[in-house]
C-alpha cells in the first residue's frame, strides 16, 4: 500500500490540521486510513445476507441515523428510560464501522441477528459480497449546502482552528472541486441513488430535511425496511414518538455523555462528542453563502444531480 499510495493524486487541505492530505483512490477522496480500511474491506469482508448497513456522507446525519435504528432495534430489551442512546454516544451504540474494521458481535444489545453496520463508503467502492448478498441498506442524504456547512465548523472545531485561520471560501471551492472527506459530494449521493432504483427492495433512500419534517412516517418506513416493524399495540401506545423524541437532536445534546465525552476517549487526536451535536438546523448555508456562492452550488447541483428529481437546493 505505501507503493500505492505515491502514485495516487494528493490534495493538501490547508485550513485543515486533523486531515491535512487526502487521496483519491476510486475516484473517492479519502484519508489514508480510511483509503486503506476501505481497501481491505473490499479484500476481506463477507457479508451476511440478514446484515444491514447504515450508508452516508460525512455530516449528513448520520449520528442521528445510528440513534434511532439503535433505538428501533433494541426496543424490546430497553424502553426509552433505560436505554444506552441516554449514557452512551450513538456512534459507540453501532461501534462497528465496515471500513474500520467489523468484528460480528451483538454487543449484547440484541438476542439474535448482528447490529447494523455504519459506512460512508461510497456505493462503487463496497465489497461485492454486500452488493451479492442482497443486504438491507439504508442511505441517509441531506442539502448539499447544509452538509458543506457541517463539515467545516466539525473540523474546524476539532481542530480549534479560528474562523480567520480557516476561510470558509477555502473549504467551499474545495468542496465545489469535488475534493472533501469521501467527496466528490454528487458522486456518493448519485451512486446510493442509482442502485436505490435497480435495488429497491434492498435499498432505502431517506432525506435529511423530509425526516425532520414528518418523523413519524419515516421512522415507521425505516423499521418496516430493516426487518423491525412497529405493530399496531406499539404505535397506540406512543411507541414510536417516544423513540424520536429520544432520538430528537435536543435530547441527545443534552446528555452529559453527549456534553463532554470523546470518541476515542482520551487518545490524543480523539473527537469531543459534542462536535456530533452542533445545530442540526436546515438552512444554516445562509449564515455562511455569499450571493455568488448561492449562484455557483446551485448550478453545481442542477449539473451534477438535476436529472434524479432530487431536490437537494
């Protein structure tokens, strides 16, 4: 890998410090261990046919995505008062992550059949047992502006970087060059959506914003979707609001493990939690995009995904 990794077109980030060179690999822009997980994933993962796998783009919402299929699976071992989402990071309830390495344990929070796997390897770039096997997968995408925002405030701050040291013009013209982690932004989102129509009875698409608008539908079609499906009993007893509102962004930034635990605990280059949790506010974009920024990612957009029908402005 370290022959291959000279030969591959290299992008130093700038106003980054955590992620300072990327590589394309795939046609994918990626950090060298996360080119190498997904590498050695493609060479040595076989997948399970009752395996589901929770797809994203980095900031798209995915923290929110492993609360509630966590919630949905476990809800007859925990009710919302003593589930783990209230002491423990979402991202710690799903530890597995197929390009960090998977290791087939239910972690006790299920009787039978392993815990969903989180990914944000493109759909091209996945190990073909997944694609043969004909496993559940769920793709989470969100506004591209809404995304590119996330992005930079969750490195910046990582990093502690000040706003002056680190322009938002920097971070849009390298995210409009298709240059991001897992980038080009319109590559995954086209991908995951042109196998939801060859596959969809295998692949669920779900919208950020039309989540946020009407949960209760949507969590409903998730869990019919991964083999867990709301019965009528549950859903007169409030069964499913009471997993979004334990699910809810407010909620769980609340939390005190939420507030001021790491994801590596204290390892240190590891990520305060409460990075996962910054806004979770639709239209944020406007706070940072200059008319000509508007001018230029819309008809980013309208070239790259106008003809999928999905509204992504």
């Amino acid at each position: 890998m370290e022959e291959m990794f000279k030969t591959l077109p290299q992008h130093t980030c700038s106003w980054l410090k955590s992620m300072p060179t990327l590589y394309k690999y795939q046609d994918v822009w990626n950090t060298q261990e996360f080119v190498e997980g997904t590498i050695l994933a493609q060479q040595n993962f076989k997948a399970d046919p009752s395996d589901v796998f929770l797809c994203s783009l980095p900031k798209s919402g995915t923290t929110w995505l492993k609360a509630l299929v966590f919630a949905i699976i476990t809800r007859e071992t925990f009710d919302v008062s003593t589930s783990p989402l209230l002491t423990t990071l979402p991202h710690h309830c799903l530890p597995n992550c197929l390009e960090l390495g998977v290791e087939r344990s239910n972690e006790n929070y299920t009787n039978s059949r392993f815990l969903p796997i989180p990914t944000h390897i493109p759909y091209n770039s996945l190990p073909q047992s997944i694609i043969a096997s004909n496993c559940k997968i769920v793709y989470i995408y969100r506004n591209m502006k809404d995304v590119l925002v996330s992005y930079y405030n969750f490195f910046r701050e990582k990093d502690k970087i000040p706003v002056e040291d680190a322009p938002f013009e920097v971070a849009f013209d390298e995210f409009c060059h298709g240059i991001s982690w897992c980038g080009p932004y319109w590559d995954h989102v086209l991908g995951y959506w042109r196998a939801s129509l060859d596959r969809p009875e295998v692949i669920l698409l779900l919208k950020y914003e039309d989540m946020k608008k009407d949960p209760t539908s949507n969590v409903k079609r998730l869990a019919d979707f991964i083999g867990y499906p709301f019965t009528i009993k549950e859903e007169e007893e409030g069964v499913i609001e009471n997993i979004i509102k334990l699910c809810s962004f407010e909620n769980l930034k609340s939390l005190e493990v939420n507030k001021s635990g790491k994801l590596f605990g204290d390892h240190p280059d590891s990520t305060e939690n409460r990075l996962f949790f910054r806004k979770a506010k639709d239209g944020d974009w406007e706070n940072y995009f200059t008319h000509q920024m508007v001018e230029k990612i819309d008809k980013l957009i309208d070239d790259k995904l106008g003809a999928t029908g999905l509204v992504l402005k």
